[in-house]
C-alpha cells in the first residue's frame, strides 16, 4: 500500500521521505527495463542460484525481505530540470499537509529515481516574478538539490507576464518537471510552460491542490486569507459555495485545454493523494 502523504511528512526528513518514495516505485517495476521520464531505470529480479550475491539490494531487501538483485542498467542520456513554486499560495495547508511539503517530497523523490540512473539534475524556484537557479547540474547535484529544497520558503506573488528562464544548453533531451497549484491571475503560469515546450524538451506539469479548494465542503462563517497578499475576507461559506465550485471547475477546463500542445504533460492531483501513485500516473500519462 501506497504511503500516504501526511505519513512522509511526519517523518520530518525530507531525505527519507523521498527515499522511500523512490523505492516503492522501484519496487513497483521491477518487471520492466523501461520507465520514467526518459530514464532507463535497472530491472530488479528475484535472486537465483547462479546470480552474484554482490548484486543484491540490500538496502530493498530490508524493507521487504525479499532477495532481489539488480540487471544491467543503461545510462540516461536525460536532463531533469525540477522547477518549485515558490510563491505563498505553496503555504496552503490542508489536513496537516502543506502543498509546500507535498511539493519537496514528490520533488525530492523524483531526485532520488534520477540519482540512482546518473542523471544530470538541476533546480530552479519561481519567486517573486524572477525564475531563480538554486542548483546548477554538476557533481554533488543531488545532494544539494535535496539541501534547497529541505530550506526552500514560499513567500510572495509570482506576476510575471514574460517569464525567461536561464540559457539552457540542450546538449542531450531534456524534461522539465514543474510543481505548482497553478493557480494564476492571468495566464503568466501558462507563459512560462508555453515558453519552455519544444521537440528537445518535454514538460511534466504537477498541478497540486486541496479537496477544499475545489469540492469546498465547509459549512459556517470563514476568514479566508489570500497566502500572497495577505488579504482577508470573512464570508459565509454557504453562500460562496456553488459560485466557488462552478469558478473553479471552469479554471479546471480552461487549463487542460490550454495545455493541451505537444512535449507538455498536465497530472492534476491533490494532497491527499499518495506520491508514489501520482508518480506512476504521471509516467503513464506521458507515454500515452
């Protein structure tokens, strides 16, 4: 069974959390040499007489008592960029998990998978209206990757009509990955998706909310805050209540159509949904 998102942030180590994470999917396809955004990850198998004791995993075999050894594995030829929304809207909190929290860990699991094949990695954080290079690709990528995101702080708006990301050298495919809520006030999200897309880099777009925000289930007067300005407003849930729905299934629509160009993939999911499971549906998605 899939671990669930409040069980990860409980542990309060990032690290960890992503670790387990990236193993539950490992264990999950040991059947098949091919999986992932482009990566060749190493096909497990149960151990038989014959195989070399050296390629165990023990560190799998801890966890499941199951004596699986690894098979050859080919060498990635991807380049993952990990983009963060780092704009306050992140801070939203919804049965004791954060979307900034959820964020890091789906982030850092997706790190861990990339590591373990000798991807080339980076990490980028949207803040402030300004495209932010936190980790460059490199030795050590990995480690520092997990260092920025565990310090990462959301704060501000993002309002930039006209984003530009760093020069990117595209000497090999590469495939962006993107977290955020995506909720924008005009189409600056939408922008910068548009502007990364092209037949060398593909683009995986996790769009993670709460229940509340779109089935909004509350009964009672509220005071609902604005996580980027600041702003409140009390109100009667009840009466906001369709209007609220009917906006937000609306913005829905709108964004998967919009999305809806080649090399971008858009995984919509929400908090309570356990990470490994929205990795795998993600990875189903881009294969089509």
């Amino acid at each position: 069974m899939a671990l669930l998102s409040n069980e990860l942030v409980k542990l309060n180590n990032l690290q960890l959390a992503g670790r387990l994470v990236s193993e539950e999917l490992m264990l999950g396809i040991h059947h098949s040499k091919r999986f992932g955004y482009g990566i060749e990850f190493e096909q497990y198998k149960h151990y038989q007489a014959g195989d070399d004791p050296k390629r165990i995993d023990w560190k799998l075999y801890a966890r499941t008592q199951k004596h699986l050894v690894r098979e050859s594995s080919t060498e990635s030829n991807y380049h993952l960029r990990l983009i963060i929304d780092l704009s306050g809207s992140m801070n939203y909190v919804e049965n004791g998990v954060s979307r900034l929290q959820y964020a890091k860990i789906l982030l850092a699991s997706l790190a861990y998978l990339g590591y373990r094949q000798g991807d080339m990695m980076s990490l980028y954080a949207l803040q402030n209206g300004e495209v932010q290079t936190l980790v460059s690709s490199g030795k050590q990528s990995f480690q520092r990757i997990l260092y920025e995101l565990e310090k990462a702080e959301a704060k501000g708006n993002w309002q930039n009509q006209n984003p530009k990301f760093p020069v990117f050298q595209q000497k090999q495919k590469e495939v962006v990955i993107f977290v955020s809520d995506f909720l924008q006030i005009n189409e600056e999200w939408l922008n910068l998706i548009k502007n990364l897309a092209n037949p060398h880099r593909e683009v995986m777009v996790f769009q993670v909310l709460g229940k509340q925000e779109t089935d909004f289930d509350l009964k009672g007067f509220y005071r609902f805050k604005d996580l980027e300005t600041g702003k409140e407003v009390e109100l009667q849930a009840e009466s906001i209540k369709a209007e609220v729905i009917k906006n937000a299934q609306i913005y829905q629509k709108s964004l998967i159509s919009a999305l809806q160009i080649p090399f971008v993939y858009l995984l919509q999911t929400n908090l309570g949904e356990p990470i490994a499971n929205v990795i795998s549906e993600s990875l189903k998605k881009r294969r089509g």
